[in-house]
C-alpha cells in the first residue's frame, strides 16, 4: 500500500506535490506516530552495526570455543584436537586485538 502511495505521490507534478505537502498535519502525525516507527528499521540496523563494530571477531572466536567445548563433552573431539580449537579461537582473537592496536598507534 505504501509502495502505491508513494507511486501515486511521485507521478504528481512538482507544484501538486508541493502543495500536498504543505497541506498535510506534520506536527498531528509525528506525535500519533510511536517513536519506534519514526525511528525505522535502518536506524536500528544501523545501531547494531555500530554496536557489532570490532566486536565480531570476538563473537566469531567465543562461538568456535563453545562449539569445540560441546564437541568435546559429546565426545566427538578428543582433547588434543579441543586445544588446537581453542588455540585456533584465542589466535583469531589476539590477532584482531594485535591489528586493532597497530591501527591505533601513531606512525
């Protein structure tokens, strides 16, 4: 419906446009409109890439260790083989924390 709306909007001549926004309660519709349909999806998107930002390498390595521990205590992997996942998980982790460091450090 609003992909019409707005079709039908676009295909209006500049001054018609104009004029039908200039005649529409902005003020009465921002206020009836909750604050989390004003803000939108991509406002939320947005804060969780904020948020995710240096952080998904980390998430990534905590998600192999929990996995290599589970496999473990199922007994599918012994436990050479859950220390080199860990080992694997803690390299992918400090190497993320080593190219965070040099990226801030002056030059």
């Amino acid at each position: 419906m609003a992909r019409l709306a707005w079709r039908l909007f676009a295909a209006l001549p500049a001054d018609e446009q104009r004029s039908f926004l200039a005649g529409l309660p902005l003020r009465e519709l921002l206020e009836a409109t909750p604050l989390w349909q004003r803000l939108g999806r991509w406002t939320m998107l947005t804060r969780v890439r904020t948020w995710l930002k240096g952080k998904k390498t980390y998430l990534t390595a905590a998600a192999g260790a929990l996995g290599a521990l589970d496999a473990w205590a199922d007994g599918q992997l012994d436990g050479l083989a859950l220390l080199a996942a860990l080992w694997a998980a803690a390299q992918a982790a400090f190497l993320r924390a080593g190219i965070a460091k040099r990226s801030e450090a002056p030059t």
